[in-house]
C-alpha cells in the first residue's frame, strides 16, 4: 500500500518502512491495553475529563517495549533534560505500567534503646486507581511493628511504628514492608538503628600542587 498526500507522488513512508530502518522500534504488540477506565467513546476535547492511562495488571502492553534507544536519541535527551527513565524493563508507557512503588521516608532512623520511630509510608505515583494492602514483616522479637492504617490509597499516608524493647546493645534491623492491589506489588525496606552512635571522620583528599 502507498499513500500519497494530494496530487503529490512523494508516498509516506510505511510503518514496516519505519520499522525496518529503526530496529529499536520493532516490538510492536497486539491486544487490549486495558487501561484502568479509559473511555474509548469520548472524543470530546476542554470538557474537563481526563484519559486514564494507567494499566492494570491485565495489559498486554506492559514490558513490551525496547529496553535501549539509539545512542542519538538519548544524548538529544540528555541535551535538553529530558528524563528517559523507564519502570519496568522496557520503554512502554513508563510510570504507569507498574502500579506503584511504595516509598518510606525517612529511610532509615536511629533511637536509644527502649526507644520510638516513625517512618512515612506513601505511594508513587499519587494518582492510580487503586486502594492496596499494607504489611510489615518484623523481623525480631525486641521490636513491634504498628500501622496506623492496614490499607494505603494513592494521595494518604500511612505511618509505620517501631518501638525497641530489647537489650541495651547497638544494632541495626532491617524491616521489610510490602504493599499489595490492583495485581500489582512493591516492598520497601526501612532500617533502624538502636543504641547506635554516629561518628564524623574527617575528610582527606589529595594535596594540590603548589608552584614557587
């Protein structure tokens, strides 16, 4: 098939042209990309409705894109600042094809012993579709772990507390939280420091040369 703009006879280059020359972008894929409530019969444009891109776990787009980009394409992005960051393990639709990733802040705290520690849970992006399930796997009998919440929507926050009842003695834990919906799943791991004690070594660096 040709396709010419009017009376001109310069054809438009095809798609299988287009993939031929340009190998990073033969991966095309057919199926339904079930995005999460995309409505396919509104074509209507300023009416203050917007399209959900987001994919559920269903998707046949997911991870089918190109994994690497032409060396050209990527210092053009790097020129203007353009972030080519990617989730998953191909260029598809990036944030959206993943669900969420769960994130604490702080990431890790330091307490005495006996002490108390919070650490804020949320998700990223702040905008899918979708309510998960919270749970945290503690790993030592001198510690108990609370949620304020057992579930998390996009836009809260759920705060996670750690009280120390052990002995008196420095050591680090490692706690595993995981959040669950939508199909999708994500864990962080926040750290805490007990009776620990935080010491400032000076910097040293090479003398410079010094002409007389």
């Amino acid at each position: 098939m040709v396709i010419r703009e009017g009376s001109s006879w310069d054809p438009y280059i095809t798609l299988a042209e287009v993939q031929l020359a340009t190998l990073w972008e033969d991966h095309g894929l057919e199926g339904d990309p079930a995005f999460w409530d995309y409505d396919l019969a509104d074509h209507t444009l300023h009416d203050g409705s917007w399209h959900d891109f987001h994919l559920t776990a269903a998707s046949a787009a997911i991870d089918h894109g190109t994994a690497s980009l032409p060396a050209s394409l990527l210092a053009l992005f790097d020129a203007y600042g353009v972030d080519h960051s990617f989730r998953g393990t191909a260029y598809d639709i990036g944030r959206y094809e993943v669900g969420f990733t769960l994130r604490a802040t702080p990431a890790y705290c330091s307490i005495e012993a006996g002490g108390e520690a919070s650490y804020a849970l949320s998700l990223d992006p702040s905008d899918p579709p979708l309510v998960v399930t919270l749970a945290v796997d503690n790993p030592s009998p001198n510690l108990t772990s609370a949620l304020s919440a057992s579930t998390l929507d996009p836009i809260g926050v759920v705060t996670l507390t750690l009280t120390h009842h052990g002995p008196e003695m420095p050591q680090w834990y490692s706690i595993p939280v995981s959040a669950d919906g939508g199909g999708f799943a994500s864990s962080v791991e926040v750290l805490l420091l007990v009776s620990g004690h935080q010491i400032l070594l000076p910097s040293v660096g090479a003398a410079a040369n010094v002409e007389r």
